[in-house]
C-alpha cells in the first residue's frame, strides 16, 4: 500500500448548494490518498495525528478541489479551435468535416489524442465525455492514450450515415457493427466507458438511430451522447425532416436514446414540457456556454433546467469552444446567467463543474467530490497565479477567490492536476 499525503485549503461542493446543502471547507486540510482512493479528507489538525508517519506535500497558499468533469468535448477538433465566420451548419461543413476526415489516418489521431488529453490535464480536467469521430481508429487512438495516463475518458465513434462529405459517412449496419466491436474491445479497460453517439438527428438515417437505440439497450453500461436544440436553423432543419414528431426531444425518445445514460449538449431551444420529458428520463444537459456565444446559438436556461429537475454539467466544447479551461468556461457560463437576469453562485458553479459532470457521467460514485472511497483525482489552484489574480484574491473571502479564479483563472491557474493520487501535470514556471 503506498500511501501520500496533501496538506492544502480544500473546497468541494458535493451538493447542489441552491438546495442549501452545506459545502466541505477546510481552511487548513490534508488530503489523505492511499492506493490511489482518497482515505481521508479533513482539517489538517484533525487529521494530522492519525497519519504522522505518513509524508505531507504542502501546496501553501493554494486550493485543492475535485478534477474538472468536461461534459462535452470534441478532441478532433482541437485544431479547428478559432475558427472564423459562420453559424452551427455552415461551420461544421466549412471548418469541421473537412478536418475530421483526417482522423481515418491513426498516426494523426495518435498526435491530436495525446495533444488534447494533456490539453484536459493542464486545465485541471481528470475525466470527459469525448466526442471522437466516424472512424474506429479515433476511439482506439484517444482510449489508448487514456490508458496510459490512468484518465477516465467516456467516447465513442460517431454514426452518421447520411448528411456528411465522403470519408465521414458510414452505414446502418457498418455503424452498428463497429460500435460493438468498440465496445467489447474497450469495455473494463483502466478508467474508460463506452458512449454510443450519434452526431446528431440530421446525420443519422432513422435506421441508424434505430440501431443506436437498439446499442443503448443491449449494453447497460454504456452511454448515450449526442446534440440536442443547439441552433435554430437545425431545430427547424429536425422539425422539417421528422415533421411528425412532437419536438426535437421527441425524435430521440421514439428511437429509444432518451434515458438516465443520455447526455444532450446544448438543450437551449427547449420548451417547458421538453426539459418536463428528459426530466422525467432522467436525461442530463451539458450546458456549453463558451461554444454557443461562439457560433450566435443562444442562450442556455440553467434555472429552467434546474427548475424542471434536469440535471446540468458543463461542457467546454471545443472546437467552438474557445478554452479547455473549465475555470474561463464557467466565467462564461456567469455571462450568459447574467443576460438571463440570474447570478451564477461560484460555488453551485463549481457543483456543475464536478459533481454535476460525474452525475451525467455516471460515475459520482467515484470521482467529483473528494470524498472517502473516490478515486483520487484533484487538481490545485493558484490563486496568486498571475499578478492580477494575485491582487484581487488579496484578502479576499473564499466566495469572491472562487469567482475571481473563475473569471481571471484559465491553464495557468492550475499549478498541480493529479490522477488517482498520481501527478499527471505540473505548470511549468
């Protein structure tokens, strides 16, 4: 048994704190890791006695918190980030198709697999929910990368059948079969977990949602991810090709890919009785803020979500996403709450971005909270990362140094990021 020690102020916010639930605190806290799996998290004085042989890493004047869970990212469009011009359709066919066709080469996968996932860890972010791409060989590049850093990675290869250039389509049937194939290969392998994912409605044949629903319930412990009422021009692009369904919502659910294993980005053009209906599934939002300023797409509803019962993580979304930092998206993320009339708590934005992420991950049992029996996986922030942050954090009360890291913080305000109890990244000075 190895067994390490990290002495720290430490914050996590296990709960939603809008339901008054308490967060955990320490102003002076040990974090105790044993084999990987947090053993003890407390107040150092507390704590200190019960361990006294055991080594303590002292990161003074910083802030442990859980790893960052990133709901919805695009790891092959890591090198179409800043891409100018156009709203969601026109750039997915002018940016991003073009770029994705080049992952059917795995040397290149290999390369924007290991860049993206050090990308993650730089920023703080342990565990994600990844978009890969129509090719096999792209979930076999980014697993196999994961692996070998311990990281916990949800993906899965794209379907899309119809709507997309040569060398992104594949069929029904070759979808289905490859999916299984990904998934046998995959399953029960270091920290990853399959997702079946469909691009989104308008590039899947109904035979290959069909086929996507049929995966969904043949394989209990995989996950549903797709794209839901991002943009306006694709929901009336929806509403005109499945002009017999309710909604967009509605086209998921009668393929069977609505459930407690589906996370849908975006969610922004939905109505009341839609957020009522993935509510009642059990179906999880990852709200993107960065992306949807990006491309004009809206603005996402967090307190109707909240207020219909749908549970909300948060995505970065890159390549619309402009930053792998969960701290600038959550910044982003109080903009747009601002322009809804609503004043985003720093802590409930550290909830979403932990907790909330877990949850639509499946997998709040063991990461997102620092609790006892998780899996060690933490990042530390500088608060006096850069002279400003440094200034304006100055005796400042937790509240206002977790809005200020939250606004002013972006890569450089992660100083250390740890994978079960192991340092996985370092900022360099």
């Amino acid at each position: 048994m190895t067994v390490a020690a990290y002495r720290a102020e430490i914050l996590s916010v296990p709960d939603d704190p809008t339901t008054g639930a308490p967060i955990v605190h320490h102003v002076d806290g040990l974090l105790v890791v044993e084999d990987g799996i947090v053993a003890a998290c407390g107040a150092f004085a507390e704590l200190a006695g019960r361990y006294a042989g055991v080594e303590v890493t002292h990161f003074a004047g910083k802030m442990i918190v859980p790893g960052f869970i990133d709901a919805h990212v695009h790891y092959p469009q890591t090198e179409r980030i800043a891409a100018h011009g156009e709203q969601l359709l026109d750039w997915l066919d002018r940016h991003i198709f073009p770029a994705e066709i080049a992952f059917a080469d795995r040397a290149h996968a290999d390369i924007i697999a290991g860049f993206f996932l050090d990308e993650l860890l730089r920023n703080g972010t342990t565990s994600a929910l990844v978009y890969a791409t129509v090719h096999p060989e792209s979930v076999d590049a980014l697993f196999e990368a994961a692996l070998l850093r311990d990281m916990r990675i949800v993906s899965g290869k794209v379907l899309m059948d119809i709507q997309a250039p040569d060398g992104l389509r594949d069929t029904a049937e070759t979808g289905r079969a490859e999916s299984e194939t990904l998934i046998a290969k995959w399953r029960g392998r270091g920290r990853l977990r399959y997702a079946v994912t469909p691009r989104f409605a308008l590039t899947s044949s109904d035979a290959q949602l069909a086929s996507a629903g049929d995966l969904i319930a043949a394989h209990p412990d995989v996950l549903l991810h797709t794209h839901l009422a991002e943009n306006l021009s694709e929901v009336a692009a929806v509403a005109d090709r499945f002009h017999d369904a309710k909604d967009y919502l509605d086209v998921y659910d009668r393929f069977g890919l609505v459930g407690n294993r589906s996370v849908f980005a975006h969610c922004i053009q939905m109505d009341d009785d839609a957020f009522d209906r993935m509510a009642a599934k059990g179906a999880h939002a990852a709200f993107c803020p960065a992306s949807n300023m990006f491309l004009g797409s809206g603005l996402f509803d967090l307190e109707k979500a909240a207020a219909h019962g749908v549970g909300v993580a948060i995505g970065t979304d890159i390549g619309a996403g402009t930053s792998f930092s969960l701290l600038h998206t959550l910044g982003e993320a109080y903009k747009i709450c601002q322009l809804r009339g609503v004043s985003l708590d720093p802590f409930r934005a550290l909830h979403l971005a932990t907790v909330g992420g877990a949850r639509a991950l499946g997998i709040a049992d063991r990461v997102g909270a620092l609790r006892d029996g998780q899996e060690a996986d933490f990042a530390v922030l500088d608060p006096q990362a850069t002279p400003l942050l440094a200034r304006r954090t100055a005796g400042a009360s937790l509240h206002d140094r977790l809005f200020a890291l939250q606004i002013l913080g972006d890569d450089r305000a992660v100083a250390f990021t740890y994978l079960a109890g192991k340092l996985a990244h370092r900022r360099s000075a």
